[in-house]
C-alpha cells in the first residue's frame, strides 16, 4: 500500500507595521582640507555612491574657449601622475567601480559608484584624479577631436537643436545659458591642454568643492578613508563663486527651425521660472504633472488618446541655476513631437488644453492621482545609493537645505486642487510661450501662423 504524502502548513506571513517613509537625512562634515562631506548610512546598499560636486560653473569659462569645462571633466579619468589613461581605466576596472563626469551651469559633477568592499581603492582613484590630473596633450587632442565629432550629430538631433535654439532665444547673447553647455565647434577648436590647465588651477580645489557618500557603511571607518584619499589633497583657499543674474525673454512666439522634408516636427515650448526656493514651487511641480507629467495627464489624454498625434507630450520644470537668496532660475517647458501635417492641428488642440486649464482648472481626481503618483513612488525612485547621492548632489548645487525633499514630498501632499491649477497656469500662460519646432517649414509655417499664437520666424537647421 501506497503511503500518501503529507505536507506542513506554515502560517501565512504577516505584514508588519507600516512605517512612515522620509529622504534619509545626511550628516554633514568638513575635511581638513576644507572640502564639504555629506554621509548618508544606507543599511543593504551594497554599492557605494559617491558624487564630487567641483565650483567650475560654465559662466567660469573663458570667452572663447568654451567647452573647456566639458573637456576638463572628460579628462579626470584619462591619466594622473600616477596612472596613465590605459592603467587608470583598467584599475577602476579591477574595483568594479564606475566613473562618469559632466559640467553643467552649476559646476562640475564627478559620480563614482563601487561595491563598499572596493571603496577605499576607488576613493583613491578618485583622489588622484582630482589631486594630479595628468591632462596629456594627446589624451586632450583625442577628447578635442571627439567633442568635434560629436556636434554635427547633436546638431542633426532635433531634440537636441529645439534645446539649443531654445536657450537661445530666451537669453541675451552675452548670457552664457544663450550658448551650447559643451560649447561650439569654433570655440572647443581653441581649446588645448594649457588652456584644461589654468581652468583647473583657478577653479578646481578641495576647499569649495563637496562630496557626497551614500551606501551601507557598517564598519567602514570613512573618517580613516578621506584622511588617505579625498582629505590628502591639498589646494589655496578659495570662496565660492557669487552667482550672477539672469535675465530672459519670453516673449510669446514661434521659431521654425526649417528641417526640409522632415517627416515629424519636433515641438519645445518654454519660458522661464524661479528657482526651486520659491514657495510655489510644490504646487508647480504637481500642476506641471498633472498638465503633463504622465501617460494619463491633460496633455496626453488630447494629444495622444483621442487625437492620435503624438506618441506622448511631456511638461516639466528644471533648475537651471540656483541662487542662495531664490534668485536663481528654472525652464519650464512642454516637449513632444507629432507628425508634419497635424503639426498646425496639434498645436491648436495644445493651446485648447491651456486655455481650458486657466479657464475650467484641474479636478480633484487628477490632484489625487498626481500626489499618489509622486509623493506614493518616493520610496521605489530612492532605492539606490546613486538615487539618493544624485538628489543629495542637486541639493547642495541648488543651495537647499539637506532635509529639503523630505519638506516637499510633505508639501506636495498638503497642496490642493486650486493651489496646484494656479501654479499649472502661471507656469504656462498662453501669451508667453517661446515654441520651437523643428521641422519641414514650407509645410508647417502657413498652418502655424494661421493658429495666432505669437509672431512666426523661421531659420535654418544649419
């Protein structure tokens, strides 16, 4: 006779107490040396994030070399004096670590990201490659000669040239947000391993510089590590750079970057705003989604579900540089793109959707939806190391306080239908949009000026 099996019936798990969620709060300190260090212990997170915030903004740069910060923080990782190019990636290599760079109006960002298990050795690297950087005049001809390569596709990218003609038409020529982050191919052409140099030594040290260290730091001395790495280099004092005034234009009109025989037209719609210390801000942020933030937003509902034009429709606001008294300055702007002959059409139907907002304002049910979406997937956006690090980093660029996005995730849960539909429409009034379109102009300008919406001038793709 057969036995029968049996089986044990364990009691099903309980859930446990449901816990508020808060942005973990850093700890700040300062080096010997000067350079600002936040700390942020995060138990499980086995991967180090580690970002290094450098005050080489881009109005730093030297008329007529442009770019040179670009070139500059592509150059960290091509050789110290210690390591050439080749022996510095392979040793990152051996840590398991990676190490990215860019320059943006605020600074110069370094991003390392390392199994905590590797943090020492890769915090060395990083340490020389701030500390020594070897700036080799044939590492810096390659990266010249790259960035050259690199400008006629961005050029022939039209997200890319709605980008550029964008800033330049909303600030003056002298204003250095007018002009390519990178920078031109007559301005990084000027550039050499000289002129790398003295834009290093003048604005390049520990002293005003900060980083930014999260991940599981059990039994990790961190004191000990900076003492040998980031704390050993040395440079002259210096205080932070003021940051200069802004003006813009916003004067409600539209640019046709002519793009013959382009099958789609490349839609950016913007103006300017104030920075991330404004108290409308929450409330920015929640209209601007609601407007436009996802699949499910006004703009998309119109645009993409009952029209068909588009395969989606973005509104959002970025910080273009921030100011310690709020006088900094953020864009706000509408970006998609749509088939060349419902060009004139999708327009009309967008300006519709603006209108209405002013006139009828949001619903409740789209308020809720927003907040549920971004205040309920906070906890899911910082599950990494580098997520926290980055918003940490964008903190300290931004001159925010270090609880400031556990204020706001608070904020934008107390912000109610009105408050947001009144930030949603003075982000976005009608008659004071710059719209770029890049796209086949003999078959969208005459749809486009019918529509009314601004004076109409068209110009080449280059």
């Amino acid at each position: 006779m057969t036995e029968l099996a049996t089986m044990d019936f364990h009691p099903q798990p309980q859930a446990g107490e449901a816990r508020p969620w808060a942005f973990p709060a850093p700890e700040r300190g300062t080096l010997d040396n000067g350079m600002t260090v936040l700390r942020c212990h995060r138990p499980g997170q086995q991967v180090v994030a580690v970002e290094v915030l450098l005050d080489a903004p881009l109005d730093a740069e030297p008329a007529g070399i442009e770019g040179v910060a670009t070139i500059m923080t592509r150059a960290f990782s091509e050789g110290t004096d210690k390591h050439t190019a080749e022996e510095f990636a392979a040793e990152l290599e051996r840590c398991g670590a990676t190490l990215d760079s860019h320059a943006d109006h605020p600074g110069v960002r370094l991003s390392l990201e390392v199994p905590v298990s590797r943090l020492e050795k890769a915090l060395g690297l990083l340490a020389d490659a701030l500390r020594a950087p070897a700036f080799e005049d044939a590492e810096i001809e390659r990266l010249v000669a790259n960035r050259l390569d690199e400008i006629p596709h961005e050029t022939a990218n039209p997200g890319r040239r709605a980008a550029k003609e964008l800033s330049k038409q909303l600030f003056p020529a002298t204003s250095r947000m007018s002009r390519p982050r990178q920078g031109t191919e007559e301005t990084v052409e000027g550039i050499d391993s000289a002129a790398v140099r003295a834009f290093y030594e003048r604005h390049v040290r520990p002293a005003t510089a900060t980083a930014v260290v999260v991940g599981d730091l059990t039994g990790v001395d961190l004191d000990a590590l900076f003492a040998d790495t980031l704390g050993a280099w040395t440079g002259s004092p210096g205080a932070p750079r003021p940051v200069p005034s802004v003006t813009a234009d916003d004067t409600g009109r539209v640019i046709i970057v002519d793009r013959p025989g382009s099958v789609q037209t490349q839609l950016l719609i913007g103006r300017v705003g104030a920075d991330r210390h404004d108290r409308v801000w929450p409330a920015q942020v929640l209209g601007t989604y609601c407007l436009g933030g996802t699949l499910t937003s006004r703009l998309d509902r119109v645009l993409r579900e009952e029209k068909g034009y588009t395969y989606g429709v973005r509104a959002f606001g970025q910080v273009l540089r921030a100011a310690p008294d709020g006088s900094g300055i953020a864009m706000l702007a509408i970006s998609g793109s749509v088939d060349t002959p419902n060009t004139g059409p999708a327009l009309d139907d967008l300006w519709t959707v603006l209108r209405t907002l002013a006139a009828e304002g949001l619903t409740d049910a789209e308020r809720d939806v927003a907040v549920q979406n971004l205040v309920g997937v906070a906890p899911l956006k910082f599950e990494t190391a580098a997520a926290v690090a980055s918003t940490l980093a964008d903190q300290v660029e931004q001159y925010l306080p270090d609880d400031y996005q556990s204020t706001l995730y608070r904020q934008l849960a107390a912000t109610g239908t009105v408050e947001a539909t009144a930030a949603a429409v003075s982000a976005f009034p009608v008659d004071r949009l710059v719209t770029v379109l890049v796209g086949d102009a003999a078959q969208i300008e005459e749809p486009v000026r019918a529509l009314g919406i601004g004076e109409v001038t068209v110009v080449p793709a280059e």
